[in-house]
C-alpha cells in the first residue's frame, strides 16, 4: 500500500462479520474511534454465514485510530481484521 493512499484514506475494511451484525451495531463499535459516515455489507461467495463490511470515516486519522484499536480484535465472536480499503 502507498504511503500517501494511506494518509488520505478514510475507509477500512472489516471482517469477517457474521450475519448477526447490523449497521448500527458496527458505528456503534467503530463510533469510539471517530464519526461514522457510512457503513456497507458485503456477502462473500462461497459463505453464507460471514459477510465483510467497509466503514467509512469522517477524517483519516479516525481511519488510522479504529485500525490500531480493532485489528485482530473480536465482534460477535469472531476475530477479526481491520486495515485500509483499497482504492
């Protein structure tokens, strides 16, 4: 990843999330980092059970701040990653 991609960047990826997750239950998880713009689900092929989801911040180092905090963290059981979406 670009260094400079990184430094503007304001969208991470989370996952894997299991179906029980909502929307309001990830900004109120990613809202103690900073404010939440939107959040998105994506479903993964070959898996019915987990999906992915892209949360997007106000500010970059809001971004950067949920990466450190949740990476290799755990939601509704299941650890998981956190990092920058890719362009």
């Amino acid at each position: 990843m670009e260094e400079s991609y990184s430094n503007d960047n304001t969208k991470v990826y989370v996952y894997p999330l299991t179906n029980n997750i909502s929307e309001d239950h990830v900004k109120e998880i990613f809202g103690h980092f900073g404010k939440v713009v939107n959040v998105e689900f994506h479903s993964y092929e070959k898996e019915d059970s987990k999906k992915y989801g892209v949360v997007d911040f106000e500010a970059n180092d809001e971004a950067k701040n949920s990466i450190a905090h949740m990476n290799e963290g755990e939601i509704d059981g299941l650890k998981v990653k956190v990092g920058f979406r890719s362009p």
